[in-house]
C-alpha cells in the first residue's frame, strides 16, 4: 500500500476508535450542546421581547437572530471535549502504546479531530431542533442549507485542531478543560447576540475584526436568505488560517513530546 493508503487506514482505525468512546459516553459527547441550548432559551425567553424591541422587533425577530449566533457558539463549544480526549490520552500512557504499534503518527490526532467533528455537527442538530421548536423560522432554500452546513463543519475543523493543540500543550485534563474557554468566549464579543454597531466604539472594532462575526453573519444571511457580501470569503479565509495553524501547531507538539 502507498504511503497515502497507510495514512488514511490509520487514520479511520482512530476514528472508530473515538467514535465508539463517543458512543459509550454519549453525555460527554453531545454535553456540549447543552450550554447553547440554555442560553437560547436564556435570551429569547428572558430577554428576548427587550432585546428584540430595542432591534426594531419583537421576540420571534430576536430568535431568527440568535439562533446563528447560538449555532457558532455550539460549534466553539464542541472544541472543549477534543482538548480534554487529546489531554488525556497523552497523559494517561495510551499514547506509548500507540508508540509501540505500526500506525502513522498522524492518524492519532486525525481520528480526534474527525470524531470531533462528527459529534459536533449531531450536537447542532439537536440545537437546530430545539430552535425549531421554540419558533425559528429561516427562509433557506435547500442550497443555501447546505452551504450553512458546509460553513459549519468547516468552523468545526478549524477550531477542532487549534483545540487539538491546546490539549497537547496541557499537563492535566483540568487544565485542558480551561484552555479552550477563550474560543468559547469570542462568539459573545461578536454579533452573535446584538449587532456590532450597537457596540461602544473600541469594543466594536474588535468585534469587527475577530473571526466569529463574519462566520456569524454569513451563517445569519445564508439562513435568512439574504446577501452576505464579503462574509462569505472572510469566513472561509479564517477557516482556513485557524485550521493551518492548528494543524502546523498540533503537529510539532506531538512530535516532539513522543521523542521523549
């Protein structure tokens, strides 16, 4: 088999491997859409009708504007529990098992980041129907579903590996936990739950230049069925740099911490 073969095989071996823990554990795996969920169902029924006034509508309006925001914060979200399985498996010996067995040594953190991301994108659906539910209504055609979906599971990719990296530089599970934090937290200085302009003038600037509004508000105008001029590629180009040097980061860690 080519080299290429070998990596890919590996890497699917991983995989199951990550998928069957997330199967076995389903509430570490879809506890991240908890916290979305909660604060969904926080702002639209608590201060949904207030915010939604000051924007022009009621609470419905407020939803179909929370409701991208909500799904971008699940998206960061999902990030945690890939930090603390990559944690633990370096700190917990499997990883000199792995040492000992021919497999590729990048199929590891790939079968972490695709598993993943796999939970991930089932743990937005659940947020998705809980949305639905409570009166989200988007204006999406087909297309523009699933170039939402696209746009999503490339956030998770991206964010995925930079979280990967965070767990390979943690010395326990604990503080693994804490590193991703910050990349939750940036949705919230966004446009995710009010709009960038209704900011103070030196928080807005950064909300303008963080790369969670952009994927905000292309996910916002792909589901709401309007224009999202340059989001789209801003979105796409963040991706890309987050998951670049995700990956860069990841890999000189590893290497380096299994050559002791």
């Amino acid at each position: 088999m080519s080299t290429l073969t070998y990596v890919v095989h590996d890497s699917m071996t991983m995989l199951r491997r990550n998928i069957k823990h997330a199967l076995r554990y389903p509430a570490v795996s879809l506890g991240a859409s908890m916290m979305p969920i909660m604060m969904l169902l926080l702002f639209v029924y608590a201060f949904g009708n207030s915010i939604g006034s000051g924007m022009g509508g009621g609470r419905d309006a407020y939803l179909n504007y929370l409701t991208p925001g909500i799904m971008i914060m699940g998206v960061a979200g999902g990030s945690m529990s890939t930090s603390i399985a990559v944690c633990s498996d370096m700190t917990e010996g499997i990883i000199n098992r792995f040492r000992t067995m021919n497999i590729t040594r990048s199929s590891f953190m790939t079968g972490h980041v695709i598993g993943s991301v796999l939970t991930t994108m089932v743990s937005l659906v659940l947020v998705v129907g809980v949305a639905l539910a409570i009166g989200f209504r988007p204006n999406a055609n087909p297309l523009e579903w699933l170039a939402a979906a696209g746009l999503l599971t490339a956030i998770a990719f991206a964010v995925t590996w930079l979280s990967c990296a965070l767990g390979l530089i943690s010395k326990t599970v604990e503080s693994a936990s804490n590193k991703p934090l910050l990349v939750q937290f940036l949705p919230f200085l966004g446009s995710a739950f009010v709009p960038a302009e209704s900011m103070s003038p030196g928080l807005r600037w950064f909300a303008e230049h963080q790369p969670f509004t952009p994927m905000t508000e292309t996910l916002r105008g792909l589901l709401s069925g309007s224009e999202i001029g340059n989001d789209g590629w801003l979105s796409l180009a963040w991706c890309a740099g987050i998951a670049l040097v995700g990956y860069v980061w990841s890999r000189s860690l590893f290497n380096s911490n299994t050559k002791r």
